[in-house]
C-alpha cells in the first residue's frame, strides 16, 4: 500500500467504532448527519453480538486502531482509515495533504498516541463535560 491509497477507497465504506469511546460517539454522531452519509456503514464493535473473526479480523486489533474496510474488500487501519473515510467523504484535498511526507509521520504518530491513550483521554473528557 502506497501513502495515497486511502484516496482510493471505494465507496461504500464500512467503518468498524467503539461505542463505548465518548470521541468516537461523536464522531459517528456527525458521520450520522452527513451528507454523504449513504457512503458509510458504521458497525460498533462493542454491540452484543459483534464477531470480529466474521470479518477475518481481531477483536483487541480492531479494539487498539480504526478499522475501515472498503467495497472492494481493502482494509484500512488506525489513520489510513481515516483518511480512507474522509476521501470518500469528499474532503480529498485534506486527505492529500496529510499523506505529504512529514506530515503524513506527524499524523501516523499523533493518532498511534490517541488511539493508545482514548479511553483514559475520554474519561477525563467525560468529567470536563459534566462539571460544565
């Protein structure tokens, strides 16, 4: 996979969440509104019922990065499926600019750091939010 094949993702897209993450409730709840919202199926791998193995993927990998899989079967993990996402969202030119050489490692590194940390991060978001 070269540093711009997110770009070319193939339209559906199902994007596999934690529904248990506040961040990334917010998330789905924007992509919910979405214009291009018929572009995205959101699965929650926290739903009862979710099998990882059915999609030929880890239950704790999908839990550790962002698992994005396109209607041609290519898989997409931790900010390559964002990127993936917000292509097919139309936003490429943002998503081109994150795949230049600096700023892609930058990116890669400051969502391995996130993803790492989301939980505790959402925690503590959680507490900010309420003593407003």
């Amino acid at each position: 996979m070269n540093r711009y094949s997110p770009l070319e993702a193939s339209p559906p897209v199902t994007l596999f969440h934690d529904g248990h993450c506040p961040f990334c409730q917010q998330e789905v709840a924007w992509l919910e509104k979405h214009r291009h919202r018929e572009h995205i199926a959101l699965i929650d791998i926290q739903a009862s019922g979710f099998n990882a193995k059915s999609y030929g993927q880890e239950f704790n990998a999908m839990m550790g990065q962002l698992h994005l899989s396109d209607s041609q079967g290519n898989w997409y993990i931790g900010m390559d499926a964002s990127r993936a996402l917000y292509a097919v969202l139309g936003y490429r030119r943002l998503v081109k600019l994150s795949c230049l050489p600096g700023v892609r490692g930058v990116m890669n590194a400051g969502y391995r750091f996130f993803a790492r940390r989301r939980i505790r991060l959402g925690q503590w978001w959680e507490k900010r939010q309420a003593k407003r």
